[in-house]
C-alpha cells in the first residue's frame, strides 16, 4: 500500500500554501494522507511527480483541490435538524429581527442551501432572508450556482424531505427535469449569493444571524477548529445561532463559554457573549 511520509505531506501543503494560497497545513492529516494516495494513485503519480505537476501546471490545482476535499452532501440531510430550524431556531430570529441573513459556510454543492431556500420558502420568508453560500472549491460552487442534480439523487434528497416533514410531501415542485437531472428553480435563487472563500486563510467582515457549518471542520486539526470557531464567534450578530455537523462539537474551543447549547443533538449553540 502507498504511504507518505510526514516530510512529504509538509512539501505537498508547503507548496499548495505558497504557489496557491490554499492552506491545507492544520487539516487533520490522517485523512488528507488517504486523499492524496487516491490521487497519486488515479493519476499514476509518485508524490515526487506530483510535486513537479503542481509546481508547473497551475490548472492541476483544481483538479487535486476536488480530490483533496470531501464534498459529500444531501438535500434536508438530517431531518431533527431541519425540523429544529422550522420550528425553533428560524421562529426564533424572525421574531426578532425583519430581516436575517444566513451563511452557508463549505455548501459544497448546495444542497443544504436550496434546503434552506425551500424552508424559508415554505415559512413565506423568501423576502426576509438573505443567504449567503460560501466554499473553497470552485468546482463545487460551479455546480450549487447551476443547482441541477442527477435525477438519482434525488431519490434520497426525496426520502431525507419526508422524513423531515414526517408527513408526505414531494421537493418535485422545486425542480423541472431535464436531461436525467432535476433542475432547481431558479426563484429558489433569488436570495442566495455563491462566493469563493476559504475559511482558513479568509478574516471575517459580515455580520450573520444563522452560520451553518456542517461537516467542514472534521476535517481539520483542532487547533485549526479552535481558529476558525472564533472567526464565526465574531461575524455573529449578537444572540446569533451557529450550527455544526453531528460530529463536531464546540464545547472545548476557547469561545465555548461565550455560547449557549440551544439543541445538543443536532449541534446548534447561541451566541450569549462578545
Ligand atoms: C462534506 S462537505 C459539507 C457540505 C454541507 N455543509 C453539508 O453538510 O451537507 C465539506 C465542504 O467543505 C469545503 N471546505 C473544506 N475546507 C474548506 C475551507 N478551508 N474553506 C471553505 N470551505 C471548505 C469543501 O470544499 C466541501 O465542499
């Protein structure tokens, strides 16, 4: 079996961190390893070859940049979740602001922001909320500003939407088929902005009622998690939500007392201080 050695795990983000600017150096490295071996191993390349490639084709970037993130999503992926969004967290900022704005911080392809498109939709708070949709990878945010999806997929997006509902009900009024995809409508738009921003490297500037970040930073180190949790801290309104994926906590991170645990399950915390 392909290994890499520590020294040349350093190089290859050493490289990517001065020729790019993407910093991968504080991701949790036992899984950016299995990535890069499926790399060297798909394009027939030693981890010196790989280097050389790096180094001399900037167009190659993206492709490995595809191949070193986990991008893995789903529509209305857990249902408690998205009903404690209806039901509790959404109910809870509308009361006390007019207008809210949302980030989707690492959307991948978007699936969980057309979610939250459609719930916000459905709560009749299109034109209250603004969503901004953010991600490192441009491949992905090609395909969440496209919005069409193979018709297959649908299949679970559809089974994770009945079960949130916990009644029937079908996400096809929110898509025309065409070509074997599902074509997201584009109203479901109108209030999303997709940008490119790496959550590493990037400081903050905007303001958010809601962040979701889900299944971002289990990918990265602690030390980078403790970063980037404090940058979410400060582009919180006050009384902000934040939302992380199931695997992922807060509860050790230097901003861990300056938040409240709203639902333990699902990840949700609110900010109580500055
Ligand atoms: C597994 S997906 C999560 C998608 C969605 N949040 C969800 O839970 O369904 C992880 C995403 O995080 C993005 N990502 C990884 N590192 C990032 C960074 N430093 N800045 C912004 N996005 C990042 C990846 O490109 C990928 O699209």
């Amino acid at each position: 079996m392909t290994r890499i050695q520590p020294s040349e795990l350093k190089e290859i983000t050493d490289l990517i961190f001065e020729k790019y600017g993407y910093d991968f150096r504080n991701y949790a490295m036992s899984s950016f390893e299995r990535r890069v071996i499926r790399m060297l191993d798909l394009k027939h390349l030693t981890v010196k070859s790989l280097l050389k490639t790096l180094s001399d084709q900037p167009s190659f970037v993206e492709e490995f940049l595809k191949e070193l993130t986990v991008n893995v999503t789903e529509m209305f992926r857990d249902d408690g979740f998205w009903r404690s969004m209806r039901e509790e967290i959404i109910p809870t900022i509308r009361s006390e602001h007019s207008k809210f704005n949302i980030w989707h911080a690492g959307c991948s392809s978007g699936e969980e922001v057309y979610s939250m498109a459609i719930l916000l939709a459905e709560m009749g708070l299109s034109d209250d909320s603004r969503i901004l949709a953010s991600d490192l990878d441009p491949t992905m945010l090609v395909r969440a500003r496209v919005g069409s999806y193979p018709l297959k997929s649908m299949e679970t997006n559809e089974k994770n939407y009945a079960a949130f509902r916990k009644k029937a009900g079908t996400l096809r009024k929110y898509y025309t088929e065409e070509n074997g995809r599902a074509v997201l409508r584009r109203e479901l738009q109108t209030n999303i902005s997709f940008v490119k921003h790496d959550l590493v490297t990037a400081g903050t500037t905007h303001k958010f009622n809601l962040i979701l970040c889900r299944n971002v930073m289990i990918y990265f180190n602690q030390a980078l998690q403790n970063e980037v949790l404090i940058k979410f801290h400060k582009s919180l309104e006050p009384s902000g939500f934040l939302a992380i994926g199931s695997k992922e906590s807060l509860i050790w991170c230097d901003v861990a007392s300056k938040f409240s645990v709203v639902n333990s399950q699902e990840k949700i915390y609110r900010k109580i201080k500055d």
